[in-house]
C-alpha cells in the first residue's frame, strides 16, 4: 500500500551513461541525507556497480525480475534523472508500484509526469532542484501519497490494446 510505504526508502535506476544523468541522482541523494540521515537508496541497473558507494545505498546488478519488483515496490520514492528518454519506462514502472516520482523534464518523461500531479518535476541537469522534490515528498505524507495515487492510476491508461488501435489510427489502418 501506498501509504505504508516507508517514506525514507528512495529508488533510482543508474547507468553510467552520462545522458542518464546518475550523478545527479547521486548528488541529489547525498544532500537529502544530510537532512534526513535515515535515508536509504536502491540503485539498479545493467551497469557495473559505481566505486565508493555509502553504506545506505544498495545497488543490484541486473536484478531478476522477481527482485526489480520487490526494489520498485520497496521505493516510497523513485528518481528518474534522465536527460533524454524516449519513453521513460523506469519512471511508469515505479508508478505502477506505488511510488511517488520525483524526475528530470525530459519529453520521454513528460508522456508520464505531469508536474504536481502525477510526478514533482525538475530541470535537467539540476541536482539541487531534483533533491528538494524529493525533500518535499519525505516531508510531505499528503503529498507524497498524492503523486503517488495518481501515478499510479494515470499509468494504468497505458494498455496494449489502446495503444495499438491509436496506432492504426494514426496510420489510418482498418
């Protein structure tokens, strides 16, 4: 459940491609702590694990499916740092399980994240602006439970069937 989430437990997918932007994540994550020293991170991703991480963040190598789920469940918060994205998967996916979403304004991201609704968004590039979202959602419950609700029920409009019969419409297909 969405509001027995534990509000200090953020998620992010890290990549060491610098399009992903994970060292801002990473700052932003570093700042956070500093005000809340009961934060802790998951990391995930295809990368190899980042050198010198602290103790408080966990990062999981090519997790199998079962363990991404239980890491995006976990997450009260996920963090998509993206420069670009074509779709933002990382950041429906955390939707889908409950979590509130604090992310860069990339478009990809934007097909999903609708600013104070479905998402709290941040500049590209922004660390700072990035760590006060997620400051914001640990210390607002109401908020936090918000985004995430609507997240959650936003991404549900996203179906295999609708997609393809808007497809075929677009491509005027009978």
């Amino acid at each position: 459940k969405i509001a027995d989430k534990n509000k200090y437990r953020v998620t992010m997918l890290y990549h060491t491609m610098e399009l992903k932007g994970a060292k801002y994540g990473l700052e932003a994550l570093e700042f956070v702590k500093k005000g809340f020293p009961q934060l802790k991170a998951s990391l995930f991703g295809t990368s190899p694990e980042p050198a010198a991480l602290p103790e408080w963040i966990t990062y999981h190598h090519l997790p199998s499916k079962e363990k991404l789920n239980k890491i995006y469940n976990n997450g009260a918060i996920f963090i998509g740092t993206s420069n670009i994205e074509g779709w933002g998967l990382p950041i429906g996916e955390a939707m889908i399980c409950g979590a509130a979403v604090a992310c860069t304004n990339n478009k990809g991201y934007l097909e999903m994240a609708k600013d104070g609704e479905t998402a709290l968004v941040s500049p590209i590039k922004d660390e700072q602006a990035l760590a006060n979202n997620i400051i914001r959602l640990i210390k607002d419950d109401e908020l936090r439970h918000r985004i995430a609700r609507n997240g959650n029920e936003f991404i549900k409009q996203f179906k295999w069937d609708s997609s393809y019969k808007k497809l075929k419409e677009t491509l005027n297909i009978k």
